[in-house]
C-alpha cells in the first residue's frame, strides 16, 4: 500500500468514526465498512440510503447496516468474503503505517548521525575560524530538531501499539460475526439478540432521541396448532406469521421474535396513533391468512394474535418501556384475544 493510499484511508478513517460516535453507531467491522464507503461519497444510493435510515431512527441498527453491508459494500453477495476483504484492507493500512513507522526511525537515525557528523567538523582544526554565534547556533538547531524527530517517533511507536490492538480486537470480532447470527431462521425476521441490541440502541439517545413505540405480538392459542396438527404445522404457522411481519418492515419499524410464539415490533419516529392503527391493519391481516395441512388437506384459518403496544416515556428505560408493552399484551389476552391494547 502506497503512502498516498495510506493517508486516504486514514483520513476516510478520521471522518467516518466522529460521524458513528454522534449517532451511537457501534464500532464493528460491518459499520466501519459501511461508513468508510459512506464518506468516499462513491455510493450515492448508499448515501441516500444510511440518511434515511439514520433520520428515522437517529441512528444506524445493527440489522440494517448487515442488510447495507450485504447490498451495497459485498457486490457479489458473499458476506465472509467481504467481511474478508475489510479485514484486509485495515491490515493494509496498519502494514502502511508500520511502514512509515520505519522510515521514520530510518530518518531519525539519519539525523543523529547527521549531527555526530557536524559536532566533528566543529571540532576539527578548520573550525577555528568560524564565528561562536554561528557554531553554537547551527547546535541548538540540530539538537532540537534531533529532539523532535524522537519525541515523533515515540508518539508513531503509541499511535502503531494501538492501532495493533484494534486490529486484534476487529479480528477477534470478525471471527464472532460469522457465529452470532442476528436473524431468526425459522420465521425470517430478526431474532433476540438483534432485539435486546437495538431497543438499547434506540434508546441511546435519551429524550433527545426521536419516539420510540413498542409492540409485543403474540399468535393466540398457538399450543393447540402443535397439539393437534403437530410441531410442524406449528413451525408453518410461524413461519407464515413472520413472512407477513417482514412484508410489513420498512423504514422506521423493525421486527423480532421474541422468543416462541411472540414477536416485537419496534417503532421509531411517528406518532403513537399511527403505531397503533399499523400493528391494528396488521392484526387483521394476519387474521386472514390460511394455511393447509399437506397430511390431512385441512384448511387452517383462525390464526389471530393478540397486540400489546407502549410509547416511551420520559427517561423511561428499555426493561420499564418492554414491562409496559407486556402488560399491555396480558390485557389484550385476558380480554378475549385477537385485539390491540395499548399500554397506561
């Protein structure tokens, strides 16, 4: 790597971490490989893209940036071979800058044999000629420069020590990425671990933050799909619940299994209303679905879910906002089920 490439990539590098600290952005492999293409400005759509993201949510999720990641900086649609390829590439410029860091010492060493050299020819007998002020001037200034090409040096040596050690952690990182899926496989939408990362990170923004509501979804009576038609039908029935979830993602509003048969959906910017009347068009359209047993040719219809939802409030933590959406889904319940019950 060229030392122009280097100080490109380190400059990309400088502009694109301030813009992920202000909006909480997680420092990950995928993000900084989103965010250096960002401020390259060489991906207009992926510019376009992050903004509005950014704009509904204040920030950038972790499950949309993969999705960008996989879009727009992985052409080929190879996530490991991409995730490769960002590994690489701040390898590159750590070898860079290692070598810089040599040739720096190089010119240090240079300089020091530099001034041995002229402290000889001061005291050589030609010198006796030479006017004080001029020797003892030429003296102060190579020792000072001598002084200030080590004190650089020292500080390249630090700057190289931590950026080795970020490169070790961005590895170590890597390697867990290809382990800790974040999407649910059965249902197609995001899954716990995505959930409990990103409501946290919604959130990180206090009440600076834009609104945050929360839905908890939960398919009625679902133990009797799998006592009666068995752990397959069931699987379907999810399975078909969350392909009508993720249709209705976008922008702003974000889905998760919870965990068995109950999702959450999260809602960022928009006014409470407008939640409710979303997660109400979605009750009843989940309520049409129909799903056929292949064993017995039965037709499946009455597949209803229950909605709790709550809107953030003041300094409200994530567990107080989830603790009020779940109430608000035991109502639903206890009121006869299939209806949406908004949180107190």
């Amino acid at each position: 790597m060229s030392n122009a490439s280097v100080e490109q990539a380190a400059e990309r590098l400088r502009k694109a971490v301030p813009i992920m600290v202000r909006h909480g952005i997680p420092v990950t492999p995928v993000n900084y490989a989103l965010w250096y293409t960002y401020v390259t400005n060489e991906d207009p759509t992926l510019n376009q893209r992050i903004d509005e993201i950014v704009s509904a949510y204040g920030t950038l999720p972790l499950t949309s940036a993969e999705g960008l990641f996989r879009e727009h900086v992985s052409p080929a649609g190879n996530y490991e071979t991409a995730l490769d390829r960002v590994k690489d590439r701040l390898e590159q410029m750590v070898q860079g800058i290692d070598h810089d860091l040599h040739t720096t010492i190089a010119d240090t060493r240079s300089f020091s044999s530099l001034l041995d050299e002229c402290s000889r020819d001061l005291r050589s007998p030609s010198a006796g000629n030479t006017n004080l002020d001029d020797i003892f001037g030429t003296v102060d200034r190579l020792l000072q420069g001598s002084t200030a090409m080590q004190q650089n040096t020292s500080r390249f040596e630090q700057s190289l020590n931590a950026a080795n050690d970020e490169i070790r952690r961005l590895r170590t990182e890597l390697e867990s990425l290809r382990q800790d899926a974040m999407n649910d496989e059965l249902t197609g939408v995001f899954n716990r671990k995505a959930f409990d990362i990103e409501l946290a990170q919604f959130l990180n923004h206090g009440d600076h933050g834009p609104s945050v509501h929360l839905a908890m979804l939960d398919i009625d009576h679902f133990k009797q799909f799998n006592d009666r038609f068995g752990h397959m039908v069931g699987d379907r029935v999810l399975g078909l619940v969350g392909k009508q979830l993720n249709a209705a993602a976008r922008v702003g509003v974000s889905v998760y299994r919870y965990g068995g048969e109950e999702f959450a959906l999260i809602f960022c910017g928009g006014g409470f209303e407008q939640a409710v009347q979303f997660v109400e068009n979605l009750r009843t359209t989940i309520g049409n679905l129909v799903l056929r047993d292949t064993r017995s040719g039965e037709r499946l219809s009455g597949i209803t879910v229950s909605i709790g939802i709550a809107s953030r409030h003041r300094g409200e933590t994530a567990e107080q906002l989830l603790e009020r959406a779940d109430i608000a889904l035991y109502r639903a319940k206890e009121s006869g089920r299939n209806r949406v019950c908004p949180a107190a």
